[in-house]
C-alpha cells in the first residue's frame, strides 16, 4: 500500500499523544505539519528554529521511534524550518535541515525491535533480556527538586534505589494527588538501578497497562507465559495501583507476582492515588502486603520549591527568564509540578512564536486563563497595597529595614493577614517581605493577636480591614 506523508504523520501523532503529557502534544506537536513524504525521508514543517532546537533536544529518540515504526529501518526524518513568515506579497521562507544523529543508547531505547510489545508473551522461550524496561531517561534524581512536599518519598526512593531489595522499604508505595512526581520518582530509582546494575531487569508498567496484558493471555491461553515473564523481574515498578480495584482475577494473579518477587529479594516499586488504607476494590491480602515495607506520600510543592523547580527547567533547557517572572510564575501556579512545567513550556513557546523576550507582561498575557482564577482571591500584593494604603505608608517600606513604629506595625499586620488569609509557608510571607525569617512572622502574628485581646482601638482596625479581604474572597 502507498504511504502519504498526511497518513503517515498522523500514525506517528497517535503513538507519540501515548507517550507525552497533553500540555506538551499541543504546543509542541499539533503545530507541525506534514509536507512530503519521498523515498522514505518524511519531511514536517515546524513553526521557528526554536522548535527545531527543542525537538532535537528532547523528542528526538521518540521520533526515531514512530518514524521506524511507519517507513521500517530506512525511514528518515527532515525538517523544513519556517526562518522567515513572510506576508500578503511574499510565501513564508523555509529551510531544510534532516536530523541529527541520534545516540546509540537512545535509539536503542526506542528502537521498535527492543520495544515492550503488546503481547510480550507469545514467546514460549523468554529471554529477559531482551525487553525494555518502559523508562523514560529523562527522569532522574538530578532532576527531581527535593522540597519538604517529597522529602520523604525522595530519601527513601534514593535508598531503594541504591540497595534495591535489600532495604526494609520493599515494598515502597509512593501515594499522592495527580501531577505531583510520582511517576517522576519511581522512575528515577529505575534509571539509577539501571545505571549502577545493568543486569538487573528493570520493569516499569502501569496497572492499566497489567491488566491489559493479562486480559490478552486468558484470550490466548498465555497466562503462564505472563506469570513467568513477571517472575523474571528484579525491580518491579507498578504505577497506579488504584486501577487494580475491581478486577478480582488480575488482583489474584498480581498477589502471586507480589508473593514470588518478595520473597525472592526483589524489590517492588508502587505509587497510587491514596494511601493503602482508602484503597477501595482491593483483597484485603494485597492491601495488607502493600503496608509491609514504606508507604511516603507527596503533597503540592510549597512556594519555595516551585521556584527552584522553575530555575532547573531554566538551567537544563539553557533558558533565561526575569527573576520577577519566576517569581509570578511560582505564585501563580501552586496547584501541581504538572501543571507548572506545562504553563513554563506554553510560555516559552509564546515568547519563540511572537518573537518576544519573556518579561512579566508577557507571562501574565500568556497565562491569563490561569490567573484569571488567582487573582480572584486575596493573595500577599493585594494585603500589602490594602494594608499600606490603611496606615498610610509606602509599599516599599513594608520590605524595607526601617524600624519606624508605625511603619512595623502595618508590616506586622500585614504579615499577620497573610498568615490568615494565604496558604504560604511562613518562610515564604518572610520572604514576600523583604527576606525576612520565619520567626519574624511568628513574632508579628503573635503581637498582631496579643494587641486584638487588649486595645480596642486597634481591634477595631482589624475588623475594618478583615472586612476587605474577605469580600475580595468571595
């Protein structure tokens, strides 16, 4: 059957929506458009030389991938690279550049022949090593930021990963709402598994994933198959556990796995939605081995962490933004890593599309959907204009070192609706006003509430202030 690069491409997009984050398909794929296909050399069209750049940096072993796995080992790639838009009187100029080389342990990674396959048991004769172990390299511990939300599940994945097996946290269930790094993490301790024990058989593979494999082996009469291709593993990784509930068969099977993998001395790697206890739809059994090794769970990053997460992305994609960019960004987004990483990649592809340099008007343009939200609420600037404006003083003094008695008393007041009204950290109120200590803001909660119970006058204030955040709340 002849190929045509629209039909193509489009058999590349389903495989590739499949293995990146959604944020991601849109900005970085749905712009590209297929131009021709000739003697196997697929060429596609992208936007800029940035998205070129990027491609290259992070996509290249996936697109290496599909591109085989639709044209065979002779498949290419090329890109034609939009380097001037052109107008009403002239076409877009465009420049050809075929890919780079890719590195032998990436194609590796992605070649079709060592790709896990749907139905990975056909074979009577299992040769362990042969399958790839499903993990993205590019999750790894130098890139997961430590903050007190993971501080726990970090040091014990790193001490699992280190002595896998061997530890008293086997199992270890990583439980946590979505977009945290649960996936992150567990498959960071296989990358360092893999990287310091190359003969261990490393296996990630999501509990939707299992079912679906096992579904297919009663279909064939392959179970036996599946049970001995899973008593090969040494590490173990299952992700999303929650979707086990419900399928008493597949539940029998895994705790069997579960069983032989343990007290083999191999180690098993969970992470689920919640911790065992609210799982629902689970055997008993299997819940009750899920509490023998370490349950750690991960909670939204603080303020403080999602800035350091923003300056890694900047340090490893070799970007520059404005620290008051970083700043709102971190703010803006305090929901999950997720979406933080989503919204700095929308921001980058702006600033690469429109041609301009990332300041604030720029991130607040671009992220208007999601501040909209925030800024409906009573947030740190908001207190500090309404409360400066109260006692009549300068915004900047608020920060500044001067000790003047009326000016600490509109900080401490400020730092004590802030404390009230905003989920900061105290680090990150001391922060917000001038790099001040946690102990600080401790302090001026306390003196703001002792002076509540014995001066009226300044009671009064309160209440006439409080009044104002909590209609701007509503």
């Amino acid at each position: 059957m002849v190929k045509d690069c629209t039909t193509v491409w489009h058999n590349c997009l389903q495989v590739i929506r499949d293995n990146i984050g959604e944020q991601s398909y849109k900005t970085w794929f749905e712009p590209i458009v297929p131009l021709s296909l000739v003697s196997n050399v697929l060429t596609i069209q992208v936007p800029s030389q940035f998205f070129y750049e990027w491609l290259e940096e992070h996509y290249v072993g996936l697109l290496k991938k599909v591109v085989f796995q639709e044209l065979g080992s002779e498949g290419r790639l090329e890109y034609s690279i939009i380097v001037d838009q052109g107008n009403d009187h002239s076409k877009p100029q465009t420049v050809n550049i075929p890919t780079k080389k890719v590195p032998s342990a990436v194609v590796n990674s992605y070649s079709p022949e060592r790709s896990f396959l749907k139905n990975p048991f056909e074979s009577k004769a299992i040769d362990r090593h042969f399958f790839n172990s499903q993990l993205n390299q590019s999750y790894t511990f130098e890139n997961y930021i430590e903050g007190d939300c993971n501080r726990l599940a970090r040091s014990a994945g790193y001490a699992v990963a280190n002595k896998p097996g061997t530890t008293s946290f086997n199992p270890l269930m990583v439980y946590g709402g979505v977009g945290l790094g649960k996936t992150h993490l567990v498959q960071a301790i296989g990358n360092h598994i893999k990287s310091n024990n190359p003969d261990k058989f490393v296996l990630y593979v999501s509990s939707e994933k299992f079912v679906n494999q096992f579904i297919e082996s009663l279909k064939t009469n392959n179970v036996q198959d599946f049970a001995n291709f899973y008593l090969l593993v040494d590490i173990l990784i299952i992700d999303d556990v929650q979707f086990l509930s419900g399928k008493e068969k597949t539940q029998e099977m895994f705790f069997h796995i579960f069983n032989h993998l343990h007290q083999s001395g191999k180690q098993i790697v969970m992470t689920s939605d919640c911790p065992p206890r609210d799982l629902k739809g689970l055997e008993e059994r299997l819940l009750s081995r899920f509490k023998w090794g370490l349950t750690a769970d991960l909670q939204s990053p603080d303020f403080e962490t999602r800035m350091a997460i923003i300056y890694k992305k900047m340090q490893s994609d070799g970007i520059h933004i404005p620290d008051n960019v970083i700043e709102y960004l971190a703010y803006s987004v305090d929901t999950n890593v997720r979406e933080l990483e989503g919204v700095l990649i929308s921001l980058i592809a702006q600033s690469s599309l429109n041609r301009k340099e990332i300041d604030l008007e720029l991130a607040k343009s671009a992220l208007k959907h999601i501040i909209e939200d925030v800024e409906t609420e009573v947030n740190l600037d908001f207190i500090q204009k309404t409360v400066a404006e109260y006692f009549q003083v300068t915004l900047d003094s608020l920060k500044a070192k001067t000790r003047k008695k009326e000016i600490v008393t509109a900080r401490q007041v400020a730092m004590y609706f802030a404390k009230e009204f905003t989920s900061h950290s105290l680090k990150s109120i001391g922060y917000h006003f001038g790099g001040r200590d946690h102990s600080t803001v401790i302090h001026s909660v306390q003196t703001v509430s002792d002076l509540i119970d014995t001066d009226k006058k300044f009671k009064a204030s309160i209440q006439e202030l409080q009044k104002k955040f909590k209609v701007k709340a509503v």
